[in-house]
C-alpha cells in the first residue's frame, strides 16, 4: 500500500456557473440539507426519498433492514418497475425516445406508444409461458425494441440478463448456462461502421454448444437480411406480437425481488452475474438522474452506453424513463460515416445533456477540434463522463470543444455492483477540477483505507476505496454464488465495508482521485475485462502452453492489453505475427474484440516464483517500460527477464 502515493496535481477548477446554479434541481442549501439528513438518520433519509419519488401499489414498512454482506431494502413494499417507467407518464404526450440508426433513420416513439409497445411483447411473453422469477437474455443492440423487451420482463417480473451484442457466441453460451435463462431475444442483423452484424448466427451459434435451457429464441427483424430460421425454436417479433393494444396488468413485485443480471467481469476466469433489485435500485437510478445530471421535463438526454452495460441500464433506460424524460439512443458507431457523428447529431436534434466515456473523448479530441467546431452545440448544457478516470486533459479539451466552456462535467464513478452514480459532482452546487469526481452523493459513505482497514488521514495517500454503509442500489449478490459475493466484496475487512476493488485518493480538498484497480481487472476502453478470463482464453489454444495478460496505458483507451504467451514445445516454431494475429482472433472468437490483446510477446517461458506462481508485477512492469520494482529474488529463472527485455 505504501507503493500508492500519487503524483499528480491539478490546478485548475471551476465553479458552475450563476445561470447553472440558478435553475439546477440541487442547489448548495438543498446539498448541505440532504448531507445533514442523511447524518441525522439515514432511515428517515431514504424512507422520505422512496416515498416520493417511487409509485408504490403498497408502502414499504422498513427501510434498511439484515446485516453485512445481506441487506435488505424497503421490505413489505409492492411496485413494478415498468410502471414506474410507463404508466405513470403516459396521456401526456411526452417523448420517450428519440432512435437514431447508423443509417441516420430517425424514430421518434412516445410514452403512450412505448406503454403500447411493452404490454403487447409482455402479453407476447406471458403466451411463452414466462412466469415471474424466469430469466430471458436480450441479445440486442441499443435499439427501442431491445428497451421495449427490458421494460416487458419487468412488467412481468422476469429477470433479464442482457448480453452485449458484441460478445461472442462462447460468452453468450456462458451467460445462459449459468442463469438457465428460458429465452433468448435476439435481432436478426444490426449494422456497426457500415457493416452488417449477424446476431442471430451468434446465437445459433451458441445454442449449438450446448444451451439446454433456452426454449425459444424471439428474433427482431431489424434490417433486411435473409436471416436462418429453425421453426422448432425460432420466433419471429413480428409473428408473436399482438396487432391490437392489449393491456398487462403488471406483476405485483416485492421491492426485493430481482429485476436483473449482469455479468461483469471479476478477476477470475468466470464472469460474475451481479443481481440487482427492484425498489432499491429503481431509486437510486431516479435520484442521481436528478441529481447528478440535473433532468427536467424539457431536457433531452443522449448517454451514448450500450444497454449491454450497467450505464445503459441506469442511465439509458430505468433512470431517465423512471423520471419520465427523453431519451436519445443512437446505435451506431461514433465516427460513422464519419468522423463527426456525435456532433451532428447533437447539433440536429438539440441535445442537452450528453454523457460519453474517456476513451469515446479521446478518440474524438484526436479527430482534432475542427469537427466539432463545424456544429453549434448551444444546445448542451451539461456533460458527463464515466467508466475510467478522466485525465485532464481530455476534460478540458470536452469542457471547451464540446461544452463551450459554460457546461459543468459531471465525472461519474460507479460500477455495476453499485447500480447508480457514488462518487461524482453535483452540478449546481460543486466546484469541478479535472481529473477528479470530486465528492461522494448524499448517502454515500465512501472510505479510503489501508491493508488492515484503517482509514488514510493523510491526504494524497493512495487506499482501498470502499463503501462504509448500505444504500438501495447495492448489488443484492452473484447469481448462483454466495461464496464468490462475499469473498469480492467483503471478507477481506470482515463484513465491514464493501470493498470496491478500486484504489484512490484524497486530495488537500477533499476530492477523491480514482488511480486504478487493485485487483487483475483492466478497463479497456470503460469496459472491464477480468485478465484471467483473457488468459484462460489464450491458453486455451492448442499450441499455447502458458499465458500472462497485463495492461499498460494507451493513449485512446485508457489501459491495453499485453499478452505474454508461451507456446507447447511442438509448436514453438509458431513464435511469428502471423501467429500472433491468428491468437488475436482466437481472443475475439472466445470472448469478443473488445478483449483483443494489443500487444503479444513470444518467449520460451514466464517469470516464476520458485512455488510456480507467475509474477505478472514483472510483466507489468517491462509492459509498461518501467524499471523491473521490487523484489526479483524470489524469481525462479532470472534470465528470462533478460530475454523478455530483449524482445520487447
Ligand atoms: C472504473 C461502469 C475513474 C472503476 C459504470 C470502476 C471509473 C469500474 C469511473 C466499474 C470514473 C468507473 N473514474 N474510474 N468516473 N467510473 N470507473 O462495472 O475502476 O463497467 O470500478 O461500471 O470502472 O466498471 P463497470
């Protein structure tokens, strides 16, 4: 822990504007007062904020009950959460999407029509014979149909567990064995970059290797394509959904039964399925849509995530629908046709609050600022990031091409297993510095401590950052395994915190600097990737014997991946980029392109200690171009580094 000491500094901050302040949802008196409610008592806190912001069919009767790592929230309480989405928003003429494709087709869907939409595929699930605990995977790109099929699981109390729809057809193998999902919902093609993705032969795919449970497969006719169709299994959307609107009551759900999986990566070979609730997480996701991101009735939301990851659950669908808002999805690639497509759309459709990824910032400030100086984004005025930290530099280059230097940034931290923003600025009412998501939200209580628990004092000391007490959106487990939720997330501290598996800091101010994992996670492009799972991937090649993966930083990505691999003795003579290449697409195949190593290095073994273990710190370190830190004596072959060194 010692190691942890930061050296960045930065200067510059900004205090949002008198405009801003004026009309923002939460104003420096309207913080100080929640802050101090929440101290007070934070029951009275969270009990007050779920009675006025959820519908409740009937009132919980206990706000926080159990104990670590099993807390329960807002027990004896009935809702649905779709309805807390639609029905309280419909016969008002709202705007609840604004679809963009690749092919710039603009659909605009409202409230009334969206409601229409989801009891129709509701009923056309409760005619498959889904009941309420079932799990159904959504395969399917950001589409309003694939909120559509999200929306109608809820209605009817089925968990969904969605699948980004660039993973392979082995991940998508993996995530329906392990929830035993009775349905997949696909579509039948979608486009990225102009060329045409089969989603369906994915899932043929993966149906092939094995998913007993899947019964059926609900195939959306997303473009026009000729499109393989097994008449024992397949379905078409069009076919099963009703011509007329029939209603759905929706299902009378206890605030603690699940709404959710998602897998996210661990730092073992096996994705984890992190399970959400439905009260707790449905009122987290409201408040920081609110809070965080300021949204009014006229706002129009764009928050470019997939719905494949925890952002486009929270802040494509279930916050801003909850609040009733309009959202933007476009689902295309950024710089399609060309390099100026964010902005483009920014500008045609008078986007007001646009939240985007470090790496999406990068990649775009390096198309260089001449593109966005083309469009006026007067519209804007409020922009966010998330996913890994920001460097300063990336902020103030979006703070002054994209925001005109009047929006204030809301840097973001959070994860999947925490459901909802933490850590992150409240617009009107804090002063923002690049680099840092500032403060944690009001009910938060974040902490930063060393090895044995005990929290840093001493400002800009690198720590574990963990999370002191219960909130609603907290992660209720793992699907399926009890024992892998406790040992993440809680034993290292006996059941005292829940532990972030993030590193950070705290600077002069106060403000908390996010510096990185503690664990073998890499983020990749705001997209986290367990290194084991790319090794197992690896290894799992005929010629290969053995593999390390570590991450070093990328200028557009944030982190990368360098893979270190040994190849089985026959097969040594494969030590070539051809081969390289080929392992490349071995990776891709197995996990998906996203997890593509950047770099692989051949050598004739890895640095071991003499018990066998690999000692990726090495790695890390010539991966990184460093100097070897630390200690090698426990090194078993010391030349091996020498010939490491050699080929890099
Ligand atoms: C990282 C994404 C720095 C962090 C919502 C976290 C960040 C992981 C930030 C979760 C941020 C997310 N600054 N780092 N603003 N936001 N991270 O589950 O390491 O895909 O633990 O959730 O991303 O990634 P996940």
């Amino acid at each position: 822990m010692k190691n942890i000491e930061s050296k960045l500094t930065e200067s510059r901050s900004y205090k949002p504007s008198e405009s801003f302040e004026k009309k923002a949802n939460i104003t420096k008196e309207i913080l100080f007062e929640l802050n101090s409610q929440y101290k007070k008592n934070p029951d009275i806190f969270w009990g007050e904020l779920a009675k006025k912001h959820i519908d409740w069919i009937e009132e919980f009767k206990t706000v926080c009950s159990g104990s670590a790592p099993f807390f329960r929230w807002f027990e004896e309480g009935k809702l649905n959460v779709s309805s807390n989405c639609l029905d309280r928003h419909i016969n008002k003429n709202k705007k609840a999407i604004i679809h963009i494709s690749e092919d710039n087709n603009k659909t605009v869907i409202t409230y009334d029509e969206l409601y229409v939409l989801v009891n129709n595929f509701s009923h056309s699930l409760k005619e498959l014979g889904l009941v309420k605990g079932d799990r159904v995977i959504i395969y399917m790109p950001t589409i309003p149909e694939a909120i559509t099929a999200m929306l109608a699981c809820a209605r009817l109390g089925v968990i969904h567990s969605i699948v980004f729809a660039g993973f392979s057809s082995e991940s998508l193998k993996d995530r329906i064995n392990d929830c035993n999902a009775k349905i997949v919902i696909t579509v039948n093609a979608f486009k990225r970059n102009g060329k045409i993705i089969e989603a369906k032969n994915t899932v043929d795919h993966a149906l092939s290797l094995g998913c007993p449970s899947i019964e059926k497969c609900i195939i959306y006719k997303n473009i026009n394509e000729n499109t393989k169709f097994n008449k024992d299994k397949d379905l078409w959307w069009h076919d099963i959904l009703a011509k007329e609107s029939i209603v759905v009551e929706p299902e009378i759900m206890s605030s603690e039964d699940l709404l959710f999986i998602l897998y996210t990566s661990g730092s073992t070979g096996k994705p984890k399925g992190i399970v959400h609730s439905s009260a707790g997480y449905l009122l987290n996701c409201i408040l920081t849509n609110k809070w965080v991101f300021d949204l009014k009735d006229d706002d129009l939301f764009w928050c470019t995530a997939d719905i494949g990851w925890i952002t486009g659950h929270s802040y494509v669908v279930y916050g801003p629908l909850a609040t009733g808002s309009t959202i933007l999805i476009y689902d295309g690639a950024p710089t399609y046709p060309k390099a100026d497509r964010f902005w483009e759309i920014i500008e045609a459709n008078k986007v007001t609050i646009f939240y985007t990824a470090p790496t999406a910032i990068r990649t775009l400030m390096k198309l260089g600022e001449h593109l966005p100086k083309k469009y006026n984004l007067n519209s804007l005025r409020l922009l966010g990031t998330v996913g890994e930290p920001i460097n300063p530099k990336a902020w103030i280059w979006y703070q002054s091409n994209i925001g005109g230097k009047k929006c204030p940034i809301v840097d973001t931290w959070w994860q999947t297993e925490t459901g909802a923003n933490m850590i992150a600025p409240i617009p009107g009412a804090t002063q923002t510095i690049p680099g840092t998501c500032t403060h944690p939200l009001p009910g938060i209580d974040v902490d930063i401590v060393d090895d044995d628990g005990n929290s840093i004092n001493k400002r800009n000391q690198g720590g574990n950052l963990v999370i002191r007490k219960p909130w609603p959106s907290m992660l209720r487990g793992i699907w399926n395994d009890e024992e892998r939720y406790k040992q993440t997330y809680w034993e290292k501290y006996n059941n005292k915190y829940y532990i972030t598996g993030d590193t950070a800091r705290l600077d002069n101010n106060g403000n908390i600097w996010i510096m990185g994992r503690s664990d073998d996670v890499v983020n990749v492009s705001g997209h986290r990737l367990g290194t084991m799972e790319i090794e197992s991937a690896i290894v799992s090649h005929e010629y290969v014997a053995e593999s390390a993966v570590v991450s070093y930083q990328h200028e557009i990505k944030g982190e990368a991946i360098h893979a270190f691999v040994t190849l089985k003795n026959n097969f040594t003579e494969y030590n070539n980029t051809e081969f390289a290449k080929e392992l490349r697409e071995w990776v891709k195949e197995k996990i998906g392109s996203i997890a593509k190593p950047e770099r692989i290095s051949f050598s004739d073994s890895l640095p071991k200690t003499r018990s066998g273990k690999i000692m990726r710190r090495l790695l890390r370190n010539l991966a990184r171009g460093e100097d070897i830190s630390g200690d090698t004596s426990t090194l078993e072959n010391e030349n091996i580094l020498a010939q490491l060194k050699n080929i890099l």
